[in-house]
C-alpha cells in the first residue's frame, strides 16, 4: 500500500472524532511496520488521550522500526499531557508521515523539527487537502476565532421549507432525518434562532443512533424570548444548553433561563439583531470548532450575506408548496444575478425519496 492509502485510513479514523473532541482537533494516526498495520488510534472524547498514544498503546513493542501516519503535526508542547512528539521518538519509530502542520502557534513546525532531530524520517503533506477538509473547523478556528458552520436546510422541490402557515413535519422522509442526526453528532453544537426555536420547540439532540455525547444546543435570540419551560429549557441537564443574546435581555429572563442550568453569553448587536459574527467569535473563544445551523430562511440568510457560512447540507424533499410557502433562505438584497453567490457542489446522496446535496459556499 502506498502512503496516501495509509493516510486515508488515518482520516477515516480521525473522522470519529468530529463533534466529541473540542477544541482540539480530529485527528487519526496508524502504525504500519513490514507492511502490517500493528497499531490504530484517533482523538478520544474531550479530546484525551491523543491518537498517537492510542496507537502506541495498541502496537506496544511493535511501534519500534514501524512508520507512523498522522493527519496533523504531532504536538511539541506540555498540555494535560506530554508531547505526542516524545511518545514517537520514545517508541522508536522509524518515519512519520503527516497531512498537515498544526497550525497551532505552540505547535506549528516544532513537532517535526523534534521528530527530525531525534533522527526520524518525516515526510510532510500527504494528502493535506482532505485533511485541511476534515478539519476545517479546528483550522478555522485557530486562524479566523470563528467556527465551521454548515447550514441544513430541507427543502421542497421549489425551495420552499414550510407552508403559509408554517407547517413542515414532513417535507422529508425518514431516511433524511437520520442523516440530520448524523450531521449533528459530527458538529460541537447545534445553532437555531430564536423563531425557530419559538414555532417548533426543538430539543436538537442526537437521536436513534445509540449512547453518544450529545452536542451543544444553542439559540440565538437576542432578547431570551424562548421559554425556560421549554424542552430545551427542560432537557438542559441531558446536554448543554446555550443562549446567545443582547444586552437588552431582561434580567429577569436571565435569572429564568441560568436557573434551568444553561449557559448564557452576551453578544453586541448588529442591524436588525444579534451581532453575528460577533456571537460566533463568543462561541470559538469557548471551543466551539463546528456548528450545525439548524435556523430558518432568517438566519440562513443572515450567515450568508455576512460571510460566515462555510457549506450548505440541502435536503430537498419530493414535494410542490408554491409561492405561499415560506422560502428556505430569507432576503439577500442582491442587486444583480452577478453578485450572487455560487455554491460548489461537493456531494450527492439519494436518500429514500429525497435527495441530499453537500455544498461548498464562497
């Protein structure tokens, strides 16, 4: 096997770790020695213990002369625990092979320069786009202080997400709501406004998947008009609850929701609502690497227009509504056909009767 193909088994395992490992980033590490693979491991749930310990653990003796393939540098520094990069030299590793430096300013190259002065072979870049792509959230955050945000929508066949009325259950199948539980369980949190949350009283968990840890649930709105009686208000032990609101919330209000246990963070306003950027730069200064924006066409639109929305996972269902239908994305203001923005299609998937594609946003 050639080393992309042991990378891309590297990814795949660093892939378990989205959603149950920030801040730190996803990240896989195979050990491969006489063309066996003797050792396998990816970040663990809050992020301890690291991959490579957990491929060093399950090689034991074997790691020494073996070749060690990880998807990001491994760490220089002294955190909760020692360098990843003394536990290779201390293994006996003979190369190491990495998609992508850490970006990370206590990282950053020292990783590498530490394996190579210790006399290990290291052989940097491969695969770096798919592993930039797998950990876009972690990167994002380090370089930008913002995370990763995929907006879902689903949607009719004429991009409508609901009726006049504001009835949606059910424009897709059940084939398409699992695949929505499976994108929340890859993201750190689950994002909605406040109009969402107030029509349907989500709870946002995972569900139907097994025992899994369950992301943060967040709601914008910008005066705390979400009731504390309401499931998530009810469910905040179950997971974490956060809101996100203005200064102009009462305290009261406050008092109500802090006593059901969530979080509250207060963000600056900005035209029209809640300062954006400004509440997802409050949640990366928490952790947050990835975000799942659940919201309506209001808050759709709101990323969009101010650059803060990374793709778009669109599930469209087989159903006509019309124009009475409330549209999946809220104004844009364009001016004109050439500033509108040009997704990159990136995936498709047929799901039962509906069809789900993954798109990359400008």
């Amino acid at each position: 096997m050639t080393d992309a193909a042991y990378m891309a088994h590297a990814l795949r395992l660093a892939a378990r770790g989205l959603g149950n490992v920030w801040p730190n980033p996803a990240v896989g590490c195979v050990l491969v020695k006489d063309g066996l693979v003797v050792g396998r491991g990816w970040t663990q749930p809050g992020g301890r213990p690291h991959a490579e310990v957990r491929a060093l653990q399950q090689a034991g003796t074997a790691a020494k002369g073996a070749t060690a393939y990880v998807t990001l540098e491994p760490c220089a520094h002294h955190g909760h625990t020692p360098p990843c990069a003394e536990a290779l030299i201390a293994s006996g590793v003979a190369c190491v092979v990495t998609a992508l430096t850490d970006p990370d300013p206590r990282v950053s190259g020292k990783g590498h320069q530490m394996l190579r002065a210790a006399g290990i072979a290291v052989t940097e870049g491969v695969m770096r786009a798919e592993a930039s792509r797998l950990n876009a959230g972690f990167l994002k955050r380090v370089a930008r202080g913002l995370p990763f945000v995929t907006l879902k929508l689903a949607a009719t066949l004429d991009g409508r997400i609901a009726t006049s009325s504001g009835e949606s259950r059910w424009i897709t199948g059940p084939q398409s709501r699992r695949k929505v539980h499976a994108l929340r369980l890859a993201h750190d949190a689950v994002m909605v406004g406040s109009g969402t949350a107030l029509t349907d009283d989500p709870d946002l968990t995972v569900r139907d998947l097994g025992a899994q840890r369950q992301p943060v649930r967040i709601v914008l709105d910008r005066l705390l008009r979400h009731d504390p009686d309401s499931r998530l208000g009810r469910s905040s032990s179950a997971g974490p609850v956060w809101l996100v609101h203005g200064p102009l919330a009462e305290q009261a209000r406050r008092a109500a929701w802090a006593a059901t246990g969530a979080t509250l963070i207060e963000v600056a306003e900005g035209e029209g609502g809640l300062d954006l950027a400004a509440a997802l730069s409050a949640l990366a200064w928490k952790g947050i690497t990835r975000v799942l924006g659940e919201g309506g066409g209001t808050l759709a639109a709101g990323l969009v227009k101010a650059g803060l929305a990374d793709e778009l996972a669109l599930f469209t269902g087989a159903v006509l509504i019309g124009a009475d239908g409330r549209p999946a994305l809220g104004e844009l203001c364009l001016a004109a056909l050439a500033d509108a923005s040009r997704p990159v299609l990136r995936e498709t998937q047929v799901l039962g009767p509906d069809l789900y594609s993954l798109w990359s946003l400008d």
